[in-house]
C-alpha cells in the first residue's frame, strides 16, 4: 500500500527541502537527489519482490523481467518512463513496506516522513537499476530520475497522472474510461489514449487520492458513486460512476498566489477597472461575479479577497476549497477562517445523507464568528438565500460567484434560484436589490480551435439599485459595456456611489472619464483578426 498518511493544507506540507510537494519544483527536487546519489550500488543487490496478486492469483511477475520496450501509455510528455508502470506499482509497494517499517507508528513529522521516504526510493531505485542493468541497456541518470520522481508521485502526488498534471498550461485533464484529454490554457486540446490499464486501476487511483487528500472516509464504490475532492497540490478532483465509462476530471489550479496587478497583466482587467474594483471593496460594495464556465470568475473573486483590508475578519464558504485566502498572499490580509463543505459518506439516515454538511448548514456557524464578510465561492443552489441575506443584514463588503451565460440573464438566473429556494418572485426582486450593489460579468472566447488562445475579460460592470423599478425587478445601471467596437468593459456612467469610493482615497471621479487611463492595454488579439 501507497503510503496514505492524511496531509494539512498546502502551507503546512513542507517537503524535504522546506517546500510544498505540489509542483515541477518537487519533482526537480527528487531527481537532484537521485542523480547526486553518495555511495555504492550494493554488487548483490536483489530485485525488488513483486507485490502479491489478488487473491487465489498469480503474483506479477518480477520486475526485472520488463524491458526498455514497455514504455507507459504517456508516451511523449515530459518525464517518459522507460519501463512499465508496473515497475513503479512495484517499487512504491516496496519503499512503502519499508517506509512502514521505520516509522512503524507514524511518530515523524510529515516533513521528516517523506525525507525518510526520499531516501528509501533513492536506494531502491539504485538497487532495482543495478539489477536491471545485468540484462539490459543500464539506465541513464536522466531516466533513474524518472523512475524515482514516478514512485514518489505514485506514494505521495498524482500517481500515473501527475506527468499530465505538471504540463505547462493544464487547466483540465478528463478522463474517460482509460483515455484522457487535456485542456490547456494556450492550445489545442491534446488527447492521451491510456492513462490506465483497466477501470478497475481508475477506479483505485480515485480512492488512493482521497486518502491521500484526508478523506479516507469517502470512496469511489457502486454505492456511492460519485466523489469529489481536492488532491494534495489543490487540484479538484470529481469522479463518476454513473457515466459509461469511469470518468474523472481534474481541474488544475495553475495561479493561488495573484493578486489585481496579475489580471492587468494578462488582460483580464485595464488599469481604470482595477482601481474601480479594489475601490469597491474598500468601500464595502457587495460584489457578485458571473460569468459561463472556466471564464476566469473564481481567480477574480481571489484577487478581489487579497484586497480586503487586513484589520477585517474574513469567512470563506466554499465547496471545494479554491480561494485559498486563509493562506499567505502577496500582501498582508484579513483574519480569515476558511470553511469547506462536506460529501456524505453514501449513508442515507431518515432521509438525510449521514454525515454531509452543505454550504447553508455552515452560514450560521460563520455568523458566530462575528466576521465583517462572508466570500462564497460559488452560490449554486439553495444557499442564494443564506447569501443575500448576509449581504442585506451583516455582509457589507460580501462577493460570491454564479454561473450565467448572458449579462442580460443576471437578474432573472438570481430570481431562478431565490425561488427554487422557495421565495416568492417579488421577494426574490426585493431581496436581491437589498443585497447586491455591483455584478461584475466575465467573457470567455476559447479561440484554440482557431490556432489562438482562450480570453478571459471583464465586459460589463453594472450596479444593482436598492430600488424596484419597472415590472417589479431591481433598477440596474450599467457603469462599464463594450462600446465602439470594443469587446471589453468601456466606462458608460457613473456610479451612484462615487462618493463612496472617493472616500477611501483610491479613486477620484476624474479617473471615469480619463480615457488614457481607462483604455486597455493593447488590442484584444482574436483569432485570424488584428
């Protein structure tokens, strides 16, 4: 067995080296200790011993026994094997037996726990490679490193997936039975045709990194067959059974540390947008950010978190957990407890699923502690109404997120989910007009298809008026719309609260109509036009 000791959060992970093992930099780490070895091989060294089969079955046959030839099914990406990934399963197995041998009762720190197991997936490599080496092609440094950076990732990150995972760019690996594709952020989708030689290997992989992840509680089974979960570098993982084929998709969190600078940068936002927005929060606006799927409306909401003033106390409610403000930032930021959802373990008691705790159940736990504003990543469901109502009685400054296809469709999406919750429409219309000052819509254009890139940008910024108007829905201004050819948010009117942000000295009312400063960057570079 993998070694499945329950890790804390990403901070409190240090790898041998003081760092998180959560990127390239840890696998860089483990190759430098492979290829710098001190000492000798042991001249009589025994190949590892195969892990036993299933039971009434034959046992693997022995390591040594695979070729050069038996190259995995990631062929092609950074860090190729040159043997089978039974090789790996072998190894791990063995480092691991001997990992539980030394630390038999788990008394080392996690840090010293995996420079113990470093260590041991070093000499069992050497020892596997001296082996190997008597009846075929001895192995390069470069490779012994690749096999050694795949036994510690099978014990302690993604396992055979993590060579897709560490590509530049991932935004999504899906998985589909045995074949994957990947979704990048600057090109075309790339599809991977075995990541796993049976469902059964998928289905197990799944399991071991919820255990890996602190949630050995839950598993991939017939009974419950749907899991969701975040692996130890932060990536969401959500997997299903109920699909033809075992599937898993894995959304890669590429940026956790950015802040406002970073969305001017990569065009996202335009100077004047930012100051608007930081303003915003400083003059606790209530901030909802929509947008379709993958527009970029969480890494907004956490750039927009890192500007809460530090003297504030700070509640994120999220279902996984992706903000990641209760972590050190550029900055120094507020005081923040940061509360996560929780699955039901598959049992269902009296018709409620044992124990599953949704983002509703923890609103009231959060008012206890008399936080100055409630983040929610994403209002999905029933808790919209937890969500306005702190927004409406002791939320000022409050944001969350929601999924809409049209800025258009904003107000009637908010109305949808107020009254599945069981709100009468125009209590609905008056609660959320009480509730929300600013929407903040994203577009998304995903132009690799076309040979380009997927844009991610703010296009319209409108404020929500504490005031019914025609028909019974909330007033609405629009404030910043793509104007004169522009697909962009371009500033159209003033805000009623201009006072308001003018107070906390980050903006004037000369920077609305200072083109030069509200303009964007550059031109937005579709695909095939200038």
């Amino acid at each position: 067995m993998a070694d499945t000791q329950p890790r804390p959060g990403p901070h409190a992970q240090p790898h041998a080296n003081g760092q998180p093992p959560a990127g390239p930099a840890d696998r860089d780490f483990i190759a430098g200790l492979l290829t710098g070895r001190i000492g000798q091989r042991p001249a009589a060294a025994q190949p590892p011993p195969a892990p036993p089969g299933p039971a009434g079955g034959d046992a693997r046959p022995p390591a040594a026994a695979h070729t050069a030839a038996d190259v995995p099914r990631l062929a092609g990406l950074p860090g190729t094997l040159p043997v089978g990934w039974e090789v790996i399963e072998e190894l791990q197995a063995l480092v691991s037996q001997r990992l539980s041998a030394a630390d038999p009762d788990k008394l080392l720190e996690e840090a010293d726990r995996r420079a113990l197991a470093t260590s041991l997936v070093r000499n069992a490599v050497a020892d596997w490679a001296a082996k190997y080496a008597q009846g075929n092609t001895a192995l390069s440094a470069e490779q012994e490193a690749a096999i050694g950076t795949a036994v510690f990732d099978s014990m302690y990150r993604g396992g055979r997936l993590q060579a897709l995972l560490d590509q530049d760019g991932v935004e999504d690996v899906m998985v589909d039975g045995l074949r994957a594709h990947v979704e990048f952020h600057d090109r075309p989708r790339q599809t991977i045709e075995r990541v796993a030689d049976s469902h059964e290997e998928l289905i197990a992989w799944v399991n071991r990194m919820a255990r890996l992840s602190g949630h050995g509680e839950r598993a991939l089974t017939q009974s419950s067959p749907m899991i969701g979960f975040r692996m130890p570098d932060g990536s969401r993982v959500t997997a299903s059974l109920l699909t033809t084929r075992p599937s898993v998709v894995i959304r890669r969190h590429r940026i956790r540390q950015h802040g406002m600078a970073e969305l001017v940068a990569w065009g996202t936002l335009n100077p004047m947008l930012e100051r608007f927005l930081t303003a915003c929060v400083h003059a606790k606006r209530n901030i909802l950010v929509v947008g379709s799927m993958g527009a970029g409306k969480t890494s907004l909401l956490r750039a927009l978190g890192r500007e809460i003033p530090a003297g504030e106390r700070l509640a994120t409610l999220e279902t996984d957990r992706e903000l990641y403000l209760d972590e050190p930032g550029p900055k120094p930021g507020p005081v923040t407890f940061a509360f996560e959802a929780r699955e039901s373990n598959g049992e269902v008691r009296a018709g409620e699923r044992a124990g599953e705790v949704t983002i509703s159940d923890l609103f009231p736990t959060t008012l206890r502690y008399n936080v100055s504003r409630v983040i929610v990543g994403e209002v999905r469901s029933v808790e919209i109404l937890p969500m306005l109502r702190t927004m409406t009685a002791a939320g000022s400054g409050s944001m969350c997120t929601l999924h809409v296809r049209q800025p258009h469709a904003i107000i009637s999406r908010l109305v949808q989910l107020c009254t599945e919750a069981g709100l009468q429409t125009d209590a609905a219309h008056h609660l959320i007009a009480s509730a929300i000052d600013v929407v903040v819509y994203l577009t998304y254009l995903d132009e690799t298809a076309l040979g380009g890139k997927k844009h991610r940008f703010v296009s319209h910024i409108h404020e929500v008026h504490d005031v019914v108007g025609e028909g019974g829905r909330p007033v609405i201004t629009e404030l910043f719309v793509p104007q004169g050819g522009e697909q962009r948010a371009v500033f159209k009117n003033m805000p009623s609260f201009v006072d308001d942000l003018e107070r906390t000295g980050l903006l004037r009312r000369a920077y609305f109509t200072d083109r030069p400063f509200g303009a964007w960057q550059a031109p937005l570079q579709t695909a095939g036009r200038p």
